[in-house]
C-alpha cells in the first residue's frame, strides 16, 4: 500500500476512535443531564465511527489470527506501562498537574495488568476457560474471574465493577 494512503488511514483510524470514545462521553453526560435524544444520538453517531474506524483497520490490513492479534496487545500495552506512561508522568510532575499524574499512573498500572492479561490469553489460548471479567469504572484495572473486594489500582469497592458480558 502506498504510504500517503496508510497514513491516512492510521490517521482516519485514530480520528474515528477518538470520535467514538468522545461521543460515548457525551452521550453519558447528556444522560446524566436528561437529554436523553441527544444521549441516543451521540451513541449512535458513535457507534458509526466504531463502523468506520474498523473499515479502516481491516483496510490497512490490521485483523490478524488471534494469536497474532494478542501478540500485537501485548506489545502496545507492554509500550504504554514501560515507555508511554512513565514519561507522560514525569511531564505532568514536572508541570505540577496532580489530576493528569492520577490519570496517567493510574492507567500505568492498569496497561500492566492488561500486558499480563493478554500474556496469559496468548500462553493459554486453547485451554481458556469462560469466566467472568470485570472492569473498574473509575482507574479500568480489569479481573478475570472472582475480582478483589476493592480495586488494588485505586480502592473502588468491588461492588462498583462493571461485569463484561
């Protein structure tokens, strides 16, 4: 594939996630405001950038086996605790922003646990068993089966997790 045109089509990819990422947002603030057509339109519209964002995935020929796929998590998660994370806290040490260094040591954290997630998945693809996963609303450390009784990462109750169906 000619460069310009992958490009783009990382650049289209990035753009349409962050779309869909921010609109979800919005639809839950909408929501929480009582808006709820607005809410529904901004899930909607959100759900059509996941349709493009994921065209232009398979396009750019970024769907491989699933061991290849988890492969690919374990490196991008791996990148983010190890490189990403770090120097973003330092940089917002450095500028005195306490909220950007709990949001960034927080999801520090939580990619390393993703990286082992997905470790484990990779090392046991054929002998995983269904189990419940859950996720933490407030810093999105994730559990396969039975969860803490509070989050390790941030100290939310178990009670709040979000069971991933």
């Amino acid at each position: 594939m000619n460069e310009k045109t992958l490009n783009n089509l990382k650049a289209a990819f990035a753009g349409e996630s962050q779309a869909n990422r921010r609109y979800l947002a919005f639809a839950k603030k909408a929501d929480g405001e009582g808006f709820k057509q607005a809410a529904k339109l901004f899930r909607a519209t959100a759900e059509a950038e996941t349709v493009h964002a994921l065209k232009h995935l398979a396009v750019m020929d970024g769907i491989k086996s699933t061991k290849e796929n988890l492969e690919a998590a374990i490196s991008g998660e791996t990148f983010e605790f190890q490189k990403m994370y770090p120097e973003m806290i330092k940089q917002a040490e450095a500028d005195g922003e306490k909220g950007a260094i709990i949001s960034f040591t927080n999801a520090n954290a939580v990619e390393e646990v993703h990286a082992g997630l997905f470790k484990n998945a990779f090392n046991n693809l054929a002998g995983l068993k269904e189990e419940g996963i859950w996720v933490c609303p407030v810093c999105g450390n994730t559990f396969v089966g039975s969860p803490s009784d509070k989050c390790p990462v941030c100290a939310t109750a178990k009670e709040k997790f979000m069971l991933i169906k």
